[in-house]
C-alpha cells in the first residue's frame, strides 16, 4: 500500500526550517499545468521517465470542498548491485502527502521519508498563475522547506536536501517543457484566447516559445532561518 506514518512535528520547529524558492515557466495555461499534476499516469511517467525513480504510486481521495487528497510512494533507482539498490532504495524512499487546492491552483506536499521521520520536517509548496508579461504561458512558484534534527549534520542535510530538490525541480521542468512541446504543441491555445478574439495576429510557436522564454524570472533564493538571521544581525560570532 501507499499509506505510510505521518511525521512528528515540534513546536517552533518551523522557525528553523530551511527554506528555497524558485520559478518555472511553462507554455501552457495555469489551469492545464494544474491538471497535469493531479493526472496520476502523467505523474508516474513524470517521476520515472523524467526523475529517474524506480517507483511511484499514488492513491487519490476527493473532498467534498473539491479538494484532492493525494498518497504518494516513491523510491529511486540506483545504478547498484541489485541486493545493495533494494537496501539503499529503501533507505531513501519516502510518502508524499498532497493536497490540491482547484481554487488557487496550489498544491501543499509534506514528504514523510520512509527512514527518520520523526527526525525531518520536509514541506513542498507550490502555486502556478498565469504568466503576467503578456507573453502567455504561466509560472509556477515553488517553495522547499525542511529541518533536520542533528545539529551541525541537520545543516549539511538540509543543504544537501535544498541542493537535491533544486536538481529535481530542473528534470521536471526539462521533462514537462518536452512533453508540452510534443504532445500540445506550445501553441498557448488557452492562454491566447482573448488575443485572438480581437483580430491579435497570433505568432508562429517558435516565435512564442522564443519570447515566452527570453522573459527573466526572479532568481531563486534561500530563505535564511530564524536562528540564521539572529547570528547574521549579531555579526556571525556563534558557530553554524
């Protein structure tokens, strides 16, 4: 089954999370985008064509707001001895607790590693909006949060956990701008409607997916934590 034990959270644990943001474009709607990541057999061709996973499944429950509830499983494929790949993937696999929001087009994941859950507090947070340059298209924002109980080796986990999720974020964009590229085309049908609808001369694909691109998005950042930015403010005197 899918189903695995919830964390065990800390009070005033979250003011020490570590925290990353970042920004996606993608040539589709905000709608389209969010229904690609509620659609279950795109997500597993997602995790193991584009992530490299060895497995994903997921079970979905609907709520009578209209909300999705989502159970993940999720556990990598290593290029290992295959007794030594089943010990470490099992290390390393994990649940993803999901809840979609049809409203804000945000979806909230609390990843529950399947090793030391009551040790790591991991959250992922993302919102998708349609793109406000005028190109079309939208972005998504996407916020990593984590703690590691351990001291200074929580740290070097966190950063490794930041660093790892920045590397998965990248694959997924790479494998969903390929996707969209084959499968719809990049022609923003959606996105453009109001444009064509008043005589608008739509550009050719390669043109749009050229502009769509060219616009900057704010870079990512790391959030520093509470006890981070008390050191910075007293000069960096205490040890990390």
């Amino acid at each position: 089954g899918t189903r695995g034990r919830g964390t065990v959270r800390r009070v005033g644990r979250r003011d020490a999370m570590r925290g990353w943001r970042t920004f996606s474009r993608f040539a589709c709607t905000a709608e389209e985008y969010f229904d690609l990541m509620l659609d279950v057999p795109f997500q597993e061709r997602l995790h193991v064509d584009g992530l490299g996973m060895g497995t994903y499944r997921a079970d979905d429950a609907v709520e009578p707001d209209g909300r999705t509830t989502r159970v993940a499983f999720a556990e990598p494929r290593l290029n290992l001895p295959a007794v030594l790949a089943r010990l470490v993937a099992k290390a390393q696999a994990y649940h993803e607790h999901t809840r979609y929001d049809p409203v804000t087009l945000e979806r909230h994941v609390r990843v529950v590693p399947v090793l030391g859950t009551e040790h790591m507090d991991f959250t992922f947070t993302e919102t998708v909006r349609a793109d406000r340059d005028g190109v079309g298209g939208c972005v998504a924002t996407s916020v990593v949060r984590v703690h590691c109980d351990g001291g200074w080796l929580g740290r070097v986990l966190e950063r490794f956990i930041c660093s790892t999720s920045k590397v998965k974020l990248g694959e997924r964009d790479a494998y969903l701008n390929a996707y969209l590229e084959r499968e719809m085309g990049t022609t923003y049908a959606n996105a453009t409607v109001a444009e064509v609808n008043l005589g608008v001369e739509r550009v050719s694909k390669a043109d749009f997916a050229k502009a769509l691109f060219s616009h900057p998005l704010p870079p990512s950042t790391f959030e520093r934590s509470a006890w981070g930015r008390v050191k910075s403010a007293l000069g960096g005197r205490f040890g990390r």
